[in-house]
C-alpha cells in the first residue's frame, strides 16, 4: 500500500491527476494521511462535478498542510476551495476567503501558487465580489495564474485555466502574451492529450464527443454549447449537467444563451424572451465579457418598438398588486414567484433576502408552491437534493433549512420556517399570499364557472392571465421547476384560448384578435392557434384578414422550422 501511494504521489508531482475512483480504493488512514493525493482528488472531483464531495477533501488538504506547515500549499488549496465558492456563488465565506488572499497576494506574491490568482481572477465575475478586489484586473490575475501553473509544471491545471480564461473573454487569447502562453500549451499538447483537446477547443475547432470526453464536465458543457450553434435540441430546453454544476451560474448563462438561440430559431419569441430574461437575472449577480455581450446581442435580436418582446406583446395590461388586507399587530409576507422572485410587506416594501446559498432560496420556493406551504421531509429531499448518502443529504436540508430561517429572520420574520413530525413549511402567520397560488385559484375557479357562468369565468380568467410569467426566472433549470413551468404554461394557454372564443362568441373583432394572437405568441408552436384566427375571420366574412394569417402562419413554417401548414389549415381556405 506505501507503494502504491508513494506512485499515486509522483504521478501527481509529474503534473498527472489520478482517476478518484482508485484513490477512493484507497484505505481511509493511508488517502487522508497524504494531503497530495487529497489535493489530486478534489480536483478530480471538481472536474466530474462532484463538488460536494470536493469541497470536504480540499477542507481535509488544507488541515493536512496546516498539520506539515506548508504555508504554500495550504494557501494553494485555500485558493482552490475558494474558486469552488466562488462558481456556484455560495457567499457564506467568499467575501473573507477572497480578501485575505487578495492580501496574501500583495505581502507575499512568491507564496501564492495558481489557485490563488485564479480564483480572484474569477471572484471579480460576480457583482459583489468586484468591490472587495481592486488590486488587478481579471486578466492580470488569470496571467499570473497561467504562469504559476506553468513554472510548477502542472500541465494539466495550466490547460483548464488556459480554457476557463478562453471561456470567460474569447478576445483574450489574441493578445501576445496569451499567444506565448498558446505556444507553450501546444508543447505540452505534443506529449499529453488533454492539453492538445484544450488547445484544439480555444482553437475553435469542433470536437467530437470522445474528445469532450477529455475535458472536466464543467468544460465540456460549455465547449459543447459554444460548438452546437446549428444543432440546439429540439425537443426541450437545454439541460446543465446532471451534477452538481447545475448551480454553477456560469453553466446556467450558457444553457439560457443556448435555450434563447434555440427558441429563435423555432420562431417561439415570447419563450425566447422569457428565457433571455432568466439570463439577464442571472448575469444582474455574475457577468463575464462574454456573456454581457451575448446578453446585448439578444436583446437586439428580441428588441421591438418598445423594447423586448413582452410576455404577451398584444395584451395591454397595468400591474395589478396582489390581493391582501393588513391585519392588526402582524405583518405578513406577499410573494411573487412569476417573472423573478420578490418578497414584500403588506404596505408594499420590497424586501431583498441575502441568500448565502441557492439551495435555501430553493427550498423557499418550493415550499411555497406546496398545499398550505408544507411538505413532507422526504419530499423535500428527493425534489431538491436527489439520491446519495441519507446522512450527507439530511445534513444539506439542515444547512439550507438553517439558513432559509436566518435570511427570513433578518428581514423581521423569526422562526418563519419550522419542521415538526417529519414535516417542514412556513408558519400560518407568515405568508399572506403568493401568486402562483392566486393565479391558480383564479384559473381554477374559472373552469368551474365555464360551462354555467362565462361571464364570470371570463372576468376570473382576464385577471390571471396578468400574472402570468416564467417561474423563477432567476433560478436554474430544476425538474421540479421545469414541471411547474410547464404546468403553468398549459394552464395560461387554456385561458387565452377560452378568452379568445368568448370574445368570438360576441363578434368582438377588436378583442377576439388580441386574445388569439396573444395565444399564437405565447404557443407559435401550436398551429391550431392559427386555425382558430383563420377560421374566426371566415365565419366573419372577411377573408382577406383569414388569407394574411394564413400566410404568417406559411411564412413561420417556411423560414423558421422548413415545413408546410397542415393540410387541414390548407384546407380552411380551400387550398386543398
């Protein structure tokens, strides 16, 4: 066993990372005991995603170099573990983290190795975080960590960070001093094949999968959206890796820049515009040059007389605030899930949690979309934390159930959470109302009114279809959240269905236009919206109006998606 971790150790020294499943192999006392291998292992890890389980083997590197006081090392790992803070945006420590090696840097530059530099390169990405580190810029840092790496002769952490400078301004790597370090990565590329994938990605050449394969997950994904410009799935949204990356927001700005693309490209301009709006959230907290100026150039692409395209261009509504009566001696919390999540007090003061992780953001609004605001506990862990260790996975649930209480207790609403007899949710007196429940209701009892009582359904259906918006818009891509939004999207496209045949049913020209084609905006993909207008312009005699539909509608299937109408949409007008 000394053998086999004396070579796991030179194999490290000699630049090469270790596959974590041998190390995992290893017996407990003889891995812990070498923070070298400890270190090898948590950049293994953080390359598949696992970062979890990274962050606890960089914490056990760092008390291992404290416990040889090699004060280098140690503030190596330091670096390493607060460049994993930093890419999902977990502030707990970050902001300390950053400033003591931002000083560090400056009193003894010779001390800190690549990680160091790497990491305040990347923490000024995140709005926050810029005003805390003013020594360099992020250029000069991510060059002060390609040259660490590159004296230490750590091919494979120069190649990454090489790639990650790429990722975050492509422009870079055609100034001169970047051209050298270029230069210097193809001499490594001649011996070591994940150096010549990385040097082939920068080169913007298409890799093929195996050769994707090669890269840590984290930038795979980013490689793979960059080179499937012409190949976006048709058939979903773009999905982050399943792993713990889906919290990393640079990975969030990529999937949306990939989901805007792909929903243009179909002709769905409002889901295009809802999902460019989830990126703007995003990047309002992380920015980097080349996603501000993706975010610039979509917004051109989406931009209309009036700025974006709104949710429902053809609809003109005021902002309606949501129903609530003050009630005396209490105060009480009204959210906003739809369209970006707002917290506010009954007297309409908008409160601004301060999340030190996602995951208890997340758990706030899934407990709110919960009956009564409560879920099972186990529910909760399955929806949100997935499979793994039942230890490590309560352990998660208590941290973010912890801290959803503290953000809420800062705003004025102590013990606002609580988890008795295996169920966790708010207390009676905190939530006066959300608006995915008020919208819910509303549309609910609309249905049940349709048949006997249009007027009525009607009335209830026009004040939900103004809340409508995308489900927290400035969260990642969760199944739980998918299968909301998705719910929520039926049930709006039902409504303006309902509407539009209500309005048809009175001969409203004015107004049956406007809800059908908010219908058509809101699902282009649904042809049978088109049928709809087109057969409501007939009825009424005015065929010209029919026609011009009609050769929207063959237009948007000739550019955008390569097809024909229906042949039962043809034969509306009597083309077949």
């Amino acid at each position: 066993m000394k053998e086999l971790v004396l070579a796991l150790e030179q194999s490290v020294l000699d630049g090469r990372v270790p596959e974590s499943d041998i190390l995992e192999q290893l017996p407990e006392e003889a891995f812990l005991g070498s923070p070298l291998l400890l270190r090898a292992g948590s950049i293994r890890l953080i390359m598949e995603g696992q970062l979890q389980e990274a962050r606890e083997w960089v914490q056990a590197a760092i008390r291992g170099y404290a416990v040889q006081a090699d004060h280098v090392e140690m503030l190596s790992m330091i670096g390493l573990l607060t460049l994993l803070y930093v890419r999902i945006g977990d502030f707990t420590e970050t902001e300390t983290l950053l400033q003591f090696l931002e000083d560090e840097g400056l009193r003894s530059p010779e001390a800190c190795g690549g990680f160091v530099w790497w990491a305040l390169a990347r923490g000024k990405s995140w709005n926050r975080m810029a005003p805390v580190i003013q020594s360099l810029s992020p250029d000069a840092y991510f060059g002060r960590a390609a040259d660490s790496f590159a004296e230490a002769g750590d091919a494979a952490s120069f190649g990454h960070l090489l790639l990650d400078c790429w990722l975050y301004d492509g422009s870079c790597m055609q100034l001169p001093e970047w051209q050298k370090r270029l230069n210097h990565l193809r001499q490594w590329g001649a011996l070591r094949r994940e150096c010549d994938t990385v040097l082939r990605a920068i080169s913007g050449e298409t890799l093929p999968q195996e050769a994707l394969m090669l890269l840590p997950s984290r930038f795979a994904y980013m490689v793979g959206i960059l080179q499937s410009t012409q190949q976006w799935n048709s058939t979903g949204p773009i999905k982050p890796p399943a792993s713990d990356l889906k919290y990393d927001v640079e990975i969030q700005l990529f999937a949306s820049r990939a989901n805007v693309t792909r929903k243009l490209t179909t002709g769905e301009r409002t889901e295009a515009a809802m999902s460019l709006r989830q990126m703007e959230l995003m990047a309002e907290e992380m920015s980097t040059p080349r996603t501000a100026g993706w975010v610039e150039e979509l917004r051109g692409k989406l931009s209309s007389p009036s700025g974006y395209v709104p949710l429902m261009p053809n609809l003109s509504f005021e902002d309606e605030p949501l129903p609530g009566t003050p009630q005396d001696g209490a105060d009480r919390l009204r959210i906003q899930l739809m369209g970006g999540i707002r917290l506010l007090s009954l007297d309409g003061t908008v409160l601004t949690p301060k999340w030190k992780r996602k995951r208890s953001k997340e758990l706030l609004v899934y407990l709110l979309l919960q009956p009564d605001f409560r879920a099972i506990r186990e529910q909760v862990i399955d929806e949100l934390f997935g499979d793994g260790d039942p230890t490590k996975l309560a352990n998660h649930l208590y941290v973010s159930l912890h801290e959803l209480r503290s953000a809420l207790a800062a705003l004025g609403f102590e013990d606002a959470v609580e988890a008795r007899g295996g169920i966790i949710g708010f207390r009676e007196s905190v939530v006066e109302v959300v608006d995915v429940g008020h919208y819910m209701t509303l549309s609910k009892v609309g249905d049940d009114l349709w048949t006997d009582d249009r007027e009525e359904a009607f009335r209830l259906y026009q004040d939900a279809v103004r809340l409508y918006g995308l489900l927290g818009a400035d969260m990642p891509q969760l199944d739980w959240l998918v299968r909301w939004r998705e719910q929520l999207l039926e049930r709006q496209t039902q409504m303006l269905r309902r509407l539009g045949e209500y309005y048809a049913a009175s001969t409203d020209d004015s107004h049956t236009e406007k809800w059908l084609s908010a219908w058509i905006e809101l699902r282009p993909d649904q042809e049978e919206a088109y049928q709809e207008m087109i057969r409501y312009w007939l009825k009424r005699g005015r065929r010209a109006e029919a026609l011009s539909w009609y050769r929207r509608l063959e237009k948007k299937c000739r550019e955008e998606l390569g097809t024909e109408p229906l042949a039962e949409t043809k034969r509306l007008l009597g083309e077949v």
